[in-house]
C-alpha cells in the first residue's frame, strides 16, 4: 500500500509534570530546535499564570488545559469546488486535528500579544483563553459561526 496510515511516534513526558500535551504544546512553541529554551518559557508562563491566576483550588497547569480546551473548535469549514463554484462546507474535526489547532492558534495569538517576554504573553493569553475571553477564543467563535452560517451546504459533505 502507498498510503498507509502513519505510525504515531510515542511523545516523551516533560520533565516537570510529566505530562504528554506539555511535550506537544513546547515542540510546537519551540523554534530553530531550541527546545530546553522552549521548555523554559513555558515554565515561566505556567509560574506567572500560578501568580496571577484567581481561583485557588486549580493548579496553573489546570488553567493552561482548560484554556486549551476552551480554545479547541468542534467544526470548522473546508473549501470544495462544486460545478465551478467554490463551497465552504462544515465538517467535524478528528480530535487530534482539534488539539493541534487549539495549540496553534494559542501560540499564534500569544506571539501577537503587547508582553514583553514570550512567557509574560503566553500566560496573559492563557489566562485569557481560561476566562473564554482572548483572541485564541475568538478565533473557535469565529470559525463555529462561520461553519454555522455555511450549514445550508454540508449536503455537499464528502
């Protein structure tokens, strides 16, 4: 077969908190493999989100994964051309496209952000992103209205 399904590499846990999604969320933060200097600005932002967040009983990890979830869109809309004409059609994400994305947009609207330091605007937007306030949340918002607005064509479904 030529296209056979790939083979998922098993993820290190991090060092700090052992957990699988930190690893992810840092390679994909990380630039020009420069991971130990990825790993230490996600360290910081979860210290600041400990120091500035609201509600005690959650830990800051907690925060950022909610803020993930809270970040991660349920549909989005994929261009088909349809006898000329080009359709957005609403479709279901698989729920590691949902994770990726979610990470995605999150350190995409963080880099954009006013802070200072990467870390500063990391935490700023996962605290954001925890309220459900925050552009990474505006961003699901947009795109579920988006798909909701083009529900008229999902019978163009593939």
């Amino acid at each position: 077969m030529r296209k056979k399904q790939v083979k998922q590499r098993p993820l290190l846990p991090d060092p700090k908190f052992g957990d699988q999604l930190v690893t992810r969320f840092v390679n994909m933060m990380m630039w020009d493999g420069k991971k130990s200097i990825a790993f230490k600005i996600f360290y910081d932002a979860i210290d600041l989100v400990e120091e500035k967040k609201q509600d005690d009983e959650k830990t800051a990890l907690e925060i950022w994964k909610d803020a993930l979830s809270n970040v991660m869109p349920h549909v989005e809309v994929r261009s088909r051309r349809v006898g000329g004409a080009t359709f957005q059609i609403p479709a279901q994400i698989r729920p590691d496209r949902k994770i990726s994305i979610a990470m995605k947009w999150l350190i995409g609207y963080s880099r954009k952000r006013n802070e200072k330091t990467m870390s500063a605007k990391l935490a700023a937007e996962v605290l954001a992103a925890a309220k459900e306030e925050g552009a990474a949340v505006k961003k699901r918002v947009d795109t579920h209205r988006m798909a909701e607005a083009n529900k008229a064509f999902s019978h163009f479904r593939f």
